[in-house]
C-alpha cells in the first residue's frame, strides 16, 4: 500500500496565520528581504545563536543587560543597537562565537507566532537545497509562513515560498491542496529565469533603495550559500544541520 503523503501549505501573511496554524506542523519562516537572509549568514559565520525577540522593548532590555543586538524598524536601524538587518553586518569579525539579539519590522514576530508547531526552521534562497533536503527527511506536514510586510502580501516572499514547495512536492513526499502553494510555485515558475531581475518589481525592493539598503538584494537571491538550517529551539535558533 503507498504510503500516504505529508501536507504541504503556504500561508502568504500573519494576518491569516490562524486559518493554517497546527501544532504538527513544520514551519519554514520565510522573510527573503531580509530578516532570513540575515539570521542564515550570521549563523553560516560563526553566530553562536540568534535570540528572536519580538518587540523594541525586549531588544532594547537585552542591550542592558549585555547582548549584542541587531534590531530595525522600517529599514531602520534603532538608536540603541549594535547594527540592523543587512546580511552584510554579520561578518565572521563581529559575529563568530556570538549570542546575538534579532527583532525585525516582521519577521521575528512570526518566529513567535509559530513557536507552537512542532518546529520552526528558517527559509533563504541562502539554504535552499539543505532546508528542502531537512524537510523531505521529517516525515510530517510543512507550511511555508511567508513574514509579508506588515501583513500584506509579499512578492519576494512567495516567490521564494514556490522554489521550496517545488522541491518539496517533486521529492514525491508531500501533497498540497492549497491555492497559495499552487499560486506560489506559478510565481515562482514566471520568475526564476531572471529572479533579480523580477525582484525589482517587489515593493520591498523599492523600500529598501528609498534607505539606500538594497546592497543585498543580489546576495539574498543567490541559492545554496550556505548548508545551515536554523531552528528556533529554547527561545534561540540555532544550527541542526551537523546534528
């Protein structure tokens, strides 16, 4: 008899996390530009883990009591932190062997969110093939969280949530009645040929050249940088992929 097949999902805003929320779940946070991109570079260069905090006063209470902390709003880095959410601050120098603290303008709001689900697991075109190779091997539902912008749809987002859910239908493990994934993997298919290409449309992008922080956008939409896979586990993310 075949052996039946675990769900797949996309779930395109937080604003309707609750219609796909299910404590069996894997969930992929997915926030490409950049909240993701970042935590997969810090922690591929040397971060020892990266603590998800969810609003400005919890990041700034862990500066006072010593952490290093990377926090922004709206692009912007906030008064008090060591630096903001570019890939590119977390160089092997200033991060290797580190705890650093992580609040974002949507992203790490969503690492809470899902903290009821049997994991949660960080998403980048960073580490595609190994977060998809992880996946296929766990044996249970996944649903891809896109962190979209302040609840609206994101383009980046779900175009990168269609690359995974392609992989992850094409391994023969998993199975999607979901117009979101079927949506998503249709973005990804009119995109992929020229993703940099067809990210300069997103607003996101445009968000980020109005701060002049749209340096990374070529490096967050390269695939396989790095093998990490970080999963938030103990109130921090930390790397299985040796594990």
């Amino acid at each position: 008899m075949e052996k039946s097949k675990n769900r797949l999902e996309v779930c395109l805003s937080p604003a309707i996390y609750d219609k796909h929320a299910d404590d069996k779940n894997i969930v992929v946070i997915v926030d490409i530009l950049r909240a993701t991109s970042s935590i997969c570079a810090a922690i591929h260069n040397g971060v020892k883990s990266i603590i998800p905090v969810a609003t400005v006063d919890e990041a700034r209470e862990m500066k006072q009591r010593g952490y290093m902390v990377a926090s922004e709003r709206d692009g912007y880095v906030l008064d008090f932190a060591d630096f903001g959410n570019s890939p590119f601050n977390f160089t092997p120098e200033i991060v290797a062997g580190k705890e650093i603290v992580y609040s974002t303008t949507n992203g790490t709001r969503c690492i809470h969110m899902a903290s009821h689900s049997k994991s949660v697991v960080i998403g980048s075109f960073l580490n595609i093939s190994s977060l998809a190779g992880w996946l296929i091997q766990q044996n249970a539902p996944v649903l891809i969280f896109c962190a979209s912008w302040k609840d609206r749809f994101s383009l980046e987002d779900t175009v990168f949530a269609g690359a995974l859910a392609e992989r992850l239908l094409d391994s023969g493990k998993f199975e999607s009645i979901c117009d979101a994934t079927t949506a998503s993997i249709d973005l990804w298919n009119m995109a992929k040929t020229d993703l940099f290409g067809y990210i300069q449309k997103a607003a996101q992008k445009g968000r980020l050249a109005s701060k002049g922080l749209d340096d990374c956008i070529g490096y967050c939409l390269t695939e396989d940088q790095t093998g990490v896979i970080p999963v938030f586990q103990e109130d921090r993310l930390t790397d299985i992929s040796s594990v």
